[in-house]
C-alpha cells in the first residue's frame, strides 16, 4: 500500500510518511500542531534504519517540523526538507512480515525548542 501514514507523538507532532506520485521515493517529515513561528522553535531528527541486525543501513534527517495545515500529498514539492528514501535504501531498510506488510524502524529526536 502506498497510502499516507501519519503518527502523533508527544502531543502535539505528527510523522508523515508519503509516496511519490510515481511511487519511487518515500518522503518522511514531521509536522507539529501550531503556526510556521512555533515550528521554527523546533528541530527534528528522524532516523529510518533497518529492523534487521545484520544490515547496518539507515537514512537520517534534522529539520524543523513543518504546519499542519500543508496538504501533505499534493504539496510534496513544497515541504522544505524532507527525508527522501529511494526504493533501493528502501529495499536495504525494510522487511514484510507474514502478512506482506512493510517493517521499518523509525526514531524520532526532538532537539530540544529553541529560543529565539
């Protein structure tokens, strides 16, 4: 399935996980409840790493959480950093399990809220 997926951590953030249209890359940002000047407060580092031991892959990423208001799938081209997976990292990264669904492991560093 190539469906968006987004998951709420710490209350206020959200890590979105989108395909390409042509379905070749996987986009992965995170997104925070609250106004572009609150998001610039924040600093985010997201790590897509194998669940599998025996490959040391990983893919990683600092931003800074985008709004919520951004409609994710039709404004991939205008979110302004995003961890792009191809679907050769993607092979290296993930594994199905039984019933044919995608594992992969994701860590989620907030950065701690900046001043500013």
């Amino acid at each position: 399935s190539f469906r968006p997926i987004r998951l709420q951590f710490r209350d206020i953030f959200y890590i979105q996980m989108v395909a390409s249209p042509d379905k070749t890359l996987l986009y992965t940002f995170v997104q925070m409840e609250g106004s572009k000047s609150d998001c610039d407060k924040y600093l985010v580092k997201i790590t897509l790493k194998s669940v599998d031991n025996s490959s040391p892959s990983q893919a990683s990423v600092t931003m800074r959480p985008i709004t919520l208001d951004q409609h994710c799938y039709d404004d991939l081209q205008n979110i302004d950093v995003a961890l792009i997976t191809n679907k050769r990292m993607l092979s290296q990264i993930t594994k199905y399990d039984e019933k044919h669904r995608v594992i992969v492991e994701v860590d989620i560093s907030i950065c701690g809220q900046l001043r500013i």
